[in-house]
C-alpha cells in the first residue's frame, strides 16, 4: 500500500460524465485534514465543493483552473502519512483501487464508461454541462498549466496514465444472466469474449459474434477434419445444443412409444405449384419451396384431425389437445440440430407462412434464434430431402404428438394415368406417439398429407 | 421527558379553529412572511411562555436534546461528504431541520409507530435505528437495513407523500384492534414535506384521517421547498389552516425550536392516542442546504434568504439557552463534539467498506415465513449461478 493516494473525479450527481475545476482551495504542500473544502467542480447539474477524502498533505494537483476532467480521472494526489519521513523518488501514487475485479465507482471500463452508482453511466462523449452562471461578470479563467509540485519532499511521478483497456479478463466477466445462458447454449466461453456493452459487460452479440467467428472456419471447409491424437481417438466434449438434444431424443425416446408409418406419393403437382407460385408477380421476392406446401398440408390436416397436435401429460393423466400449431421446423445449423417454431401457424395466410418459414430459416442459420422461438412447438416437420436422403423415422420432440419427415422429391418411374411416367415422387415418414394417436388416426392423418402433395389446388378449395 | 398540557387546546395562536369568521379572513391573506406560530425558545436563546404548550425537562434532558440535534447534523454533513468523494450516489440531506426532527422524535413514546420520509434522519436517530442503515438505500445496495417493527419506524417512503396513506390505515388499524383511548394507548405519526401536501394522496390520507378519526398526527416540515419550487406554489393559505377543513385541528409551530416542535407534537400524539383524531402540525421551517446532492439551490434562491435563516438555526439556539442558563459547561460541549467524531467515524469506516449486494438477496425480505416456491426458485437460482463456475463469472 503506497501512503500515496490519488483522488479521482467522482460522479457529483446521478450518471455525469466530467466536471470543471472551478477553484482550488488548496495547494501542493498543503496540510489538509479530512472533509476539508479542497476544490470547487462544477458538472453539469451544480456547482459543488468538493470535501477532502484524506487528511495529510497534497502531493501533486494534475489539473489547473478551468480544465475539464472526465469522472473517474485522478485530480490530485495526497501523502496520508506525512509524518513517515520523505516521499521516495520511485513511490509511484496509487490509484485508489486496483482494477482487478472490473470497473470500480468513478473508474473508467474498457468501453470508455464511466462505472457510477447509478444507471447505466455515461458515455464517454456527449455530457454536457450546465449554463454557466455569470453574475459576477467575471469570466472563468482560461485553462492554467497543471501547478507544478513546487514541494521539498519529492517530485511524484505524474499520474499514472489510465491503464489500456484491457480485453482478458482477468477479474469477473460481466454478462446479463440470459447472455450466460446463451453462452453456456453455444458452449461458449466468456471468458474468451470481447465486450462492448454498457461498463464493460458482455452483450449477446458478443456472444453471437464470438460464437459465429469459433465456428466460421469449420463452415466454410467442405468437411471438418476432427484433430485425432495418437490413440486415434477424439474426445469432444457433450455440451451445449449436443448435449441438449441428447437430453431429449433420449427422453422423448424412453417416454413416447414412437411409431412411423411411410407414404410414398406423386408430388408433382406440388412441384407445379410452387413452380407457379413463384412466377406470380406479388411472390417474385418470396422464397417459395415445396417445404412450405408441406407445411400448408400439415396446418390443414391438423385442423381435420386435432388430436396429433397434443401433449401427454402424463402428471395429470390428461391428454392436452392443442387448438393453435405451433410450427417447428428442424434446422441443422453450425452449432447443431434447432428446432424453431412458428408460433400459431394455423392462422397464418399462405403468404405470411412464407415469410415466417424464409425468416425462421435465416435466422437460425445465423445463429439468432432466441431462446423463447425454440419453445412450445406443437408439431414438427424435419426436412431430411434437403440432405438427399428418402426419409427417416424421426423421433418425436418432447411434449409433441408426432413429426414429420419429408424426403427428396426426385424424378422416378411412376404409374400416372395408367402408364409409367418420369413423375415427382417422394416418401413421407410420420411418427406419432401410440399413447395418444393409434394406427388408424396416424394413416388418416398422413394420408391427408399425401392427398394434399397430389393434388394441393383441390385440397386447398376442399379443405381450407 | 415529560409535558402535559391539561386540556387539549381549541384555539389561539397560530391554531386553526373550527369555522369561525376569522378562519375566512386569515385564509385570504395567503402565507405571511413572518409567520406566528408556537415557539417556547426563541432564535437567541431565551425561553417564550406560550398559553397552551410548555416543557418541563430537567437539565439531563435539555442536554441530551443539545447532543441529538449535534449529533444527527454531523451525521448529515459527513454523508453529504461521502457523496461528494464518490461513496454515495445521492443523499437527502437534513441541514437545518434538525430540530423539527429531534422534538417531534423525542416526543413519540416507544408504542408509537412513525412513517418516514426519505429525509428523516433525526427521526431515525429518535427511534434508536443504526445511523448507518440508511445508507445503503443512499448507496443503491438495499432498500433500508431496519426492521420497521423493532423500531416502530418504518423504511424510508421514496415516493412523494405515499407515506400518509400508509400512515393513516395503519392508525385506522390500531383503531380497529382497540389500541387507543388510554393513557398507554399508540398513536402514528406520518412526516411529509410542503411539496408533498400538494399531492392526491396526502389530501386522500388526511379526508380518511378526518373521516375515520384515526389516531395520527400528520407532520409537515414546511422547509419552504419543493425542490425548487417554493411554497407559495403550493397552497395560497399557510398549510397548517388545512385541517379545518377536514375537520381536524392544525398547528403551526416555530420548526427550529425543538422545545416548541417537542410540545407540540407530545399533545397532538396524545390527543391521538386518547381516541382524540388527527391533527396537523405545520413545522415551519428550512432546508438550509440542497435538496439532494443532485440539486443546486443557488439557481432558485439567493443568498440572503440562506443568510435569514441561519440567524434562526436550530441548534444555535439551544447551545446559547444551555449555556446562558448554565445547564452545560466547556466540557459538556467538547464532549458531544468528541461523541459526534466518533460516530461520523464509524459512518464513515461503514459506507466505505460497505459490500456490494450478492444475487441471492433477490431472495430475502420477499415473504415473511419464506415459501415453498421461492424456496425452489433460490435453489434454483444457486444452481444456475454455480452453473457458470468455471466461465469466470
């Protein structure tokens, strides 16, 4: 501990950022006892006396009349303890508070923030400060040269200039509770982010940033190469939107007995369709994929069978049966399987479905997808055809009734109007929980899947 | 300490009465400059006989009257100090109405329950509260570091005159349980400003303290300002003539004389609790410093206002009737100054090491006897935190 202390500008009034040295009261060499009016600063609010914080005698005053400090900024320096002999040449003075656990009150964080007591602290730029009272005519002086320490026990070290803004973070990391949670979701360490929110703390998109920039290389290289060791084996850590899913499919796997039924049918009507949805000139700029005649397909046949959109709630012994859909859609994204949902899909126009099925995508692709989107899905559709594949038995998320997968639709053989064509074709695989859904609502339903890809216009007129 | 006027005065100075014409005439005239009231110790010390109220104290009383109105300034100006170097975000400060604060303080008997202000530190000081519970609230650390029941004073009201409401159903309520209308009987006190009685909800208090007779006096340190606003923004007619018409009697009494404050306030709480009603006491009185440390006065008032009122101050006073009357020596005096050292010492040593709050003080003070679902939300919450163990949070 150096008997050499510095003063720095605290926040006068409630969230100010600096402050002019209107007066000082006292002088290097001065003997001054605590609570004792040192200087006179007036902020933007009033024009206040400051009281001094120490008693001893004032080493150094790093300000003349007429500067403006930034708050948190040292003012002057103070011996606390004169009677101890003379200062050494090398004492350096000490700042009042080491920044070893983030910004202190009146400290300045990395961002230029100023830490107060209260808000949200200023900006380093833009205070502005009160009209200046001229009732004695008199002018404030223009800005002196800082005193010179004109005292015999020592020349000080001028102030230690404020430390550079320190991007480890050595000290605690400030982040909001829901950015810890995302964090921890991307498996993100903060610890390895840099701030850029008010006093230092760590925004979401820090994390998103930090997060996109750890998984950016990967992206773009056709296959990650995974790093073996000698043993020829990889350890990766089961951890966040891995861990998750694991979580639940094994839940989901234990819980719902899981049956799927498969229908292969002629899509190419639906082809068709979304073939001419997208030469309409009001959908030129909609982003119109058979996906979302699915989606269409499955909003309808829901509304005809209620029941697969529902929950077991098994606690108690109800069957939750669910008016509203709220539309998942799987996502395979850098950082793992997602499952987004359109929240009240069922009431959405065709045209508004588009635009929440392309805005759902986007932003899970971008690793945006809030936390509250990914919650109270009512059912799913998994979009295995994007990868190629036929289909697959999905697993049910948990707390949903059924899923749907939906294959590639390629050019196959098909028997059409008694003669074997190239056709659209693609399978269908529904699983449904055999506790609330039997074999022959499961078959309806799916078949009503079937019927709409064969034949969407009529369907729609039909049904909608 | 003990004073009993024996009859509960209906009229003279300064006091409204019930409808009579001068009520009219005096209501036109609008706020005097020099304005009567009662006073029993003048600004130079010499003791004021007045018809309905006096005190009786003996030496060891007026001296330790001497001590509070000491001790609860120092503690004043060493937190506005605390402020001004960083320690506090903001303080209330109390200067120049010490004495409004210690003589209605002093006045209230263990039983009787008080509802602050945000500025009450004399107050605070009366019900024997730590000196320095109220700096975390100045602090941004807590809400106020009491138990409202162990003191009989409740947290500090930040908002403007909400207190009053709460003031009034609480007296409505020892009502109701049969706590009044015995010598041993409570009574509540509600404190208020000038700019406060402009508000919907001090009138709401005092018509349900008219109407329901409740056992409360309602305190007005009239200290001239609302922030910046002076009070002649607030009412045409002196305050205390209020009561008249909710029903009740009003007093004003001279706000930096702590015998006056003192008599006063003992009668009115007594009346309250003899199953008497409300009363409202106008302390007519001044802030001698800012309104917090935010504001700046010098922008709405001038000096030789501040310099009017530094003749009438408080303790002045008091320190000249104990000396010319040689109740207090040299010594006494040094005494109190070493006592006031030590204390300011120790509020000092606590603001600065204060501790910031944890997390998990969401938790406290939320029911009385906790419950199950809290219970699990804090587990919960522990868990969460200790989640991050690990990520340097």
């Amino acid at each position: 501990m150096s008997r050499v202390k510095q003063f720095p500008l605290p926040d006068l009034g409630e969230g100010l950022t600096e402050g002019e040295i209107l007066k000082w009261f006292v002088a290097p060499g001065d003997t001054v006892s605590l609570n004792q009016p040192i200087v006179e600063v007036e902020t933007a609010k009033a024009a206040v006396e400051i009281p001094s914080p120490y008693s001893g005698v004032i080493v150094e005053l790093f300000h003349g009349e007429g500067a403006t400090v930034d708050v948190g900024a040292p003012i002057m320096s103070f011996d606390t303890d004169p009677g101890a002999g003379p200062l050494s040449e090398a004492a350096p003075a000490e700042a009042p508070a080491a920044p070893t656990t983030g910004p202190l009150i009146g400290e300045e964080s990395a961002d230029g923030r100023t830490a107060v007591l209260v808000g949200y602290g200023p900006k380093a730029s833009g205070g502005k400060r009160r009209p200046r009272r001229t009732a004695n005519g008199a002018p404030v002086s223009a800005p002196v040269a800082p005193t010179v320490p004109a005292t015999p026990p020592a020349a000080v070290t001028p102030p230690a200039p404020v430390a550079p803004p320190v991007p480890a973070h050595a000290g605690p990391v400030l982040a909001k509770p829901p950015v810890r949670k995302l964090a921890k979701d991307l498996g993100v360490d903060l610890r390895t982010v840099a701030p850029t929110g008010p006093n230092g703390t760590i925004s979401r998109d820090d994390v998103t940033a930090a997060h996109a920039a750890a998984t950016a290389t990967p992206a773009a290289a056709p296959a990650v190469r995974p790093s073996f060791g000698p043993d020829r084996e990889q350890r990766v850590p089961i951890k966040g939107v891995r861990k998750l899913t694991a979580e639940n499919m094994v839940a989901s796997a234990f819980t719902a007995p899981h049956v799927t039924e498969f229908l292969t049918v002629d899509a190419t009507r639906t082809v068709k369709a979304v073939e001419r949805l997208r030469a309409m000139r009001d959908w030129r700029d909609v982003r119109v994929s058979p996906l979302l005649l699915v989606a269409k397909a499955v909003l309808l046949a829901v509304r005809r069978h209620p029941m697969v959109n529902s929950t077991w709630d098994a606690e108690r012994g109800e069957i939750v049966v669910k008016e509203y859909v709220n539309l998942g859609i799987a996502a395979a994204t850098d950082r793992g399987l997602i499952v987004p949902n359109i929240a009240d899909a069922g009431r959405l126009s065709m045209r508004e479905l588009a635009d929440a099925m392309t805005d759902l995508v986007e932003t899970a692709k971008s690793g945006r997808t809030a936390p509250a989107a990914m919650q109270g899905g009512t059912f799913t559709i998994t979009n295995v055809g994007v990868f190629g594949v036929d289909t697959g038995t999905p697993i049910l998320p948990p707390g949903e009734a059924a899923i749907l997968a939906f294959g590639a639709i390629r050019q196959q053989p098909w028997v059409h109007k008694g003669k074997v064509k190239p056709r659209h074709v693609t399978t269908l695989g529904l699983s449904f929980d055999h506790r609330i859904v039997d074999g022959e609502l499961g078959s309806r339903f799916l078949a009503d899947i079937g019927r709409f890809l064969t034949d969407p216009e009529a369907t729609l007129l039909a049904w909608d | 300490m003990g004073d009993k006027p024996s009859t509960r005065p209906r009229s003279g100075t300064g006091r409204t009465r019930r409808a009579s014409k001068r009520d009219d005439e005096v209501a036109l005239q609008g706020p005097t400059p020099d304005p009567e009231f009662v006073q029993l110790l003048s600004p130079d010390g010499e003791r004021v006989d007045h018809p309905d109220y006096s005190v009786d104290f003996t030496d060891e009383e007026y001296r330790g009257l001497y001590r509070d109105l000491v001790i609860v300034r120092r503690l004043d100006l060493e937190s506005t100090a605390l402020q001004r170097q960083g320690h506090l975000a903001i303080w209330a400060s109390l200067e120049g109405q010490e004495a409004a604060q210690i003589g209605s303080g002093r006045a209230l008997r263990k039983q009787d329950m008080a509802f602050p202000t945000y500025r009450e530190h004399g107050v605070l000081w009366c019900r024997g509260v730590d000196p320095t519970a109220p700096h975390g609230l100045f602090r941004g650390a807590d809400h106020g570091d009491w138990d409202p029941s162990e003191h009989n004073f409740n947290l500090y009201t930040l908002v403007i005159g909400a207190q009053t409401l709460h003031a009034v159903g609480y007296a409505m309520g020892i009502g109701y349980d049969g706590k009044v209308g015995t010598d041993d009987g409570e009574a509540v006190i509600a404190y208020f400003g000038d700019g406060a009685s402009s508000q919907g909800d001090v009138h709401e208090a005092c018509v349900f303290a008219g109407v329901y007779h409740a056992p409360v006096v309602l305190f007005c340190q009239n200290n001239q300002y609302a922030i910046s606003e002076p009070v002649e923004r607030q009412t045409r007619t002196p305050i205390y003539q209020r009561a008249a018409g909710y029903g009740f009697p009003g007093v004003r009494v001279d706000g930096n004389d702590v015998l006056a404050c003192y008599a006063v306030t003992r009668h009115a709480l007594d009346a309250a609790r003899h199953g008497q009603g409300p009363t409202l006491v106008e302390a007519y009185t001044y802030r001698m410093g800012p309104h917090t440390t935010t504001d700046d006065p010098t922008r709405y008032r001038n000096g030789s206002e501040v310099e009017t009122w530094k003749q009438r101050d408080p303790i002045a006073r008091v320190r000249t009737f104990l000396e010319k009357q040689k109740i207090a020596d040299d010594a006494f005096f040094a005494a109190v100054d070493a006592d006031a050292d030590r204390i300011t010492g120790r509020l000092r040593e606590y603001v600065i090491d204060m501790p910031d709050p944890t997390p998990e003080m969401l938790f406290e003070h939320v029911y009385a006897e906790g419950s199950p679902l809290q219970d699990a939300e804090r587990a919960w919450f522990r868990d969460y935190q200790a989640s991050f163990a690990g990520e340097g949070h």
